[in-house]
C-alpha cells in the first residue's frame, strides 16, 4: 500500500509540570469534536508519555497536505491554540513525515 499523498504528523507538547490533565481538558473542549468531525482526520492519537507525565505525544494522519493546513485556520484550532499556551512549557515540536505504507 502506497500513502505517498498522506502526511503524518508527530506533535510533542511539553505541559508544565503537573499540567498534562488539564492541557488534555483544554483539548477536550476546543479540538476533540472538531477531529471527530473532520473526515481529513484517517487517524489520530493523544498520547501521555509513559516516561514523563508532563509530555503529550500526538500523532495525526491526513489525506493531505492542504487539508492538514486547513486544519490549522479553523476556528476550533485557534480558540485551541488561546487557551492552551499559557499551560505549556513552551512551543509544540512538530514533525511531518509521509507515510509510506501502513497496516490496513
């Protein structure tokens, strides 16, 4: 199986220490339902690290690339975006990666 036109996305949100429950409520709120709604969205993971509580991990895949950016100028994301920073320690790591091949 070919996934050449899909893009992965791998996101590190760094929360401030004993801050992750309530990134993860904030995300709850503004981004769960728009994700659950989004058809773009093929797969998508919120992940506490299990070396350090304080580290989210977040992987997404899209049907594409513009659909991933289309994401990011939703009402949903920037209402996201307000409300979490001041619970983080800085900035997401983000990565992009196309995948070119996953199990069925």
């Amino acid at each position: 199986m070919t996934l050449l036109s899909e893009i992965a996305v791998f996101i590190i949100h760094r929360a401030l220490p004993g801050r992750s429950d309530d990134v993860h409520r904030v995300w709850e709120r503004h981004l769960q339902p728009a994700i659950a709604a989004n058809q773009a969205h093929e797969a998508y993971f919120y992940c506490y690290d299990v070396a350090d509580p304080d580290v989210i991990r977040v992987f997404q895949q899209y049907r594409d690339q513009g659909e991933a950016q289309a994401f990011l100028a939703t009402p949903a994301y920037a209402a996201y975006v307000a409300a979490v920073e001041p619970l983080l320690c800085g900035p997401p790591e983000v990565l992009a990666a196309s995948p070119v091949w996953a199990k069925p």
